[in-house]
C-alpha cells in the first residue's frame, strides 16, 4: 500500500471514528437538564435559610437545618446522592428551579393548582393550615377579617399571604428573606400590624421569642385555594424523572416513620396528618397582585 492510500484510509478511519463521535454528543445534547437530574451526584437544593423551624441556621452550631432541610437530606440520603443548598428568597427559589440552577425548592412550600402548573410536585409529607400573629395590644385592632383592611401586612412580596393580605385590603409591607425576629420585632413597634403564615412556624417563632408582645389572633385561622393538598417539594416541570425518584423516597419515609420523627422533633407534632381544627375560613386566592 502506498502512502497515499494509507493516508487515505487512516483519514477515513478517523473520519467515520469522528462521526460516531459527534452522533454520541448529539444524543447526549439532546438529553433534558431534568433526565440529566437524575443521574446526578449531589442535589442542589434551593431553600430560605431563614425560615424557622423549616430552613435556618442552627444558633449555636450555625450550620443550616430545619424540617424542610433534614427531610431533603433524609430523601437524598436513600437517594445515595449529596446535598447542595442554596439561600435564596421565595422568587429566587422558584426562579433557581424554573432555569434549572436548582434541582429542587424545600421551604414550606404549599402544593397549589397555581404551582401545578409552573412546577413538578413531590408527594405531600406535611400538612397544615394558616393563622395571624397581632400585637398584645388590643389584636392590633383585629377581631374579625373585615378588620385587615387599611392595615399593615408583614410578608415577603409574591408569596400567597401578601396576595391574601393586599386582597383583603391591607397595605403591605414587604421583606427580603429576613428572619422570623425581624417580622416580629417590626409588628411589636407598630411599623407593621400583623403577619399571615403556616400556624406551626407562627407558634415556634413566638414560643422562641419571649417578651414578643405577640400572639396567634383566636378564631382566624384559614386556608386558601392554594394551599392544595399540603406542603412538599418544587421542581421543573418537565422532571418527572427526579419526581418519581423523590416521591418514590418521601413515601418510604412516610412509611417508616422518619418524617414524622423530624415533625415532632421540629414543630412539636406530627404535621404528616391532617389538623384537627376549626377552620374560620377558606380564601380564592385571586390573580389580581400588584405586590405593592
């Protein structure tokens, strides 16, 4: 065989070894960031870290835990796979998961018709309902749900009970991912006149704020049309692959009692099952928001 020829075929032989190649990477290209999900070593995880008792910092060891938190480790644990989280404010969490910088959001997230459509949704391993937290002081001159309007409503802008609290005609008053002794602190002076959140985080937060002045307004607990069947996990949409992995786990731990475990170790009961309460109301959580 002559140079040429060898040339040839070796020029060839490297050629058709190029296009297997190219054809493997355009497979792989064309794989979806969420079957990718699945096969990956560590979870990056978006939550508040600011969120007691579901995602915050340990005071004495500083090291990030909460309900929310422990049970993404517990699933990721049966998973075999590590955990990476990311702090970040509600919007930034459902913005990390919609472009794909997190594969999932934990931090009390209520499993809603709304969210159903914007989001794949774990299996629902807690279940609650929500209340207002007034002054000492005369309610914060709130005694029934007529009394919200022209008041001042602590939240974070976009979530739910801002649009609850707007909706209802409060004037809101809207935080960045700050701690629950901020929001405390703020309706306790008068700069705010209350807040609306999950009954179970309202009762730790005051409980682990003495001298607050504060407490849980009798006879307003509520639901909304939002809430959907519970709290669980967010991610994107089209992971259904990571779905099954995670609701698959979040249902073993259901089953053997790990959840329920870290329920009572962090709200002191056993939110897996449904509250026995009574209910003053349930809120059409309306499209209308201005977030001001």
């Amino acid at each position: 065989m002559n140079k040429t020829k060898k040339w040839l075929v070796l020029g060839l032989g490297l050629s058709m070894v190029l296009s297997a190649g190219l054809v493997g990477c355009g497979k792989s290209s064309t794989q979806t960031t969420a079957q990718q999900a699945t096969k990956k070593k560590t979870l990056i995880v978006a939550t508040s870290g600011t969120l007691y008792p579901t995602s915050f910092h340990d005071p004495k060891s500083k090291k990030l835990t909460g309900f929310d938190v422990e049970v993404v480790k517990a699933v990721a644990k049966g998973l075999h796979k590590k955990v990476e989280f990311k702090e970040l404010g509600v919007d930034g969490q459902l913005t990390a998961v919609k472009t794909g910088k997190a594969d999932i959001a934990a931090n009390d997230f209520g499993l809603s018709p709304a969210r159903k459509k914007d989001f794949a949704l774990s299996t629902v391993y807690k279940h609650s309902f929500s209340s207002l937290v007034v002054r000492d002081k005369n309610d914060s001159g709130i005694h029934s749900w007529a009394d919200i309007k022209g008041k001042k409503a602590a939240g974070e802008a976009g979530t739910n009970y801002q649009r609850l609290a707007q909706q209802l005609g409060a004037k809101l008053v809207n935080y960045d991912n700050v701690s629950n002794d901020v929001y405390m602190r703020d309706v306790k002076n008068g700069k705010t006149d209350f807040i609306m959140n999950d009954y179970y985080l309202q009762k730790l937060a005051l409980a682990a704020t003495p001298n607050s002045q504060l407490h849980i307004a009798k006879g307003l607990y509520f639901t909304t049309s939002d809430d959907g069947s519970g709290v669980g996990m967010l991610m994107k949409k089209d992971n259904t692959a990571l779905r099954h992995q995670i609701d698959k786990e979040v249902k073993v731990l259901l089953k053997n009692g790990t959840i329920k475990k870290l329920a009572v170790k962090y709200y002191g009961a056993d939110v897996t099952q449904q509250p026995k309460v009574h209910i003053s109301k349930n809120f059409k959580i309306k499209s209308q928001y201005n977030g001001q």
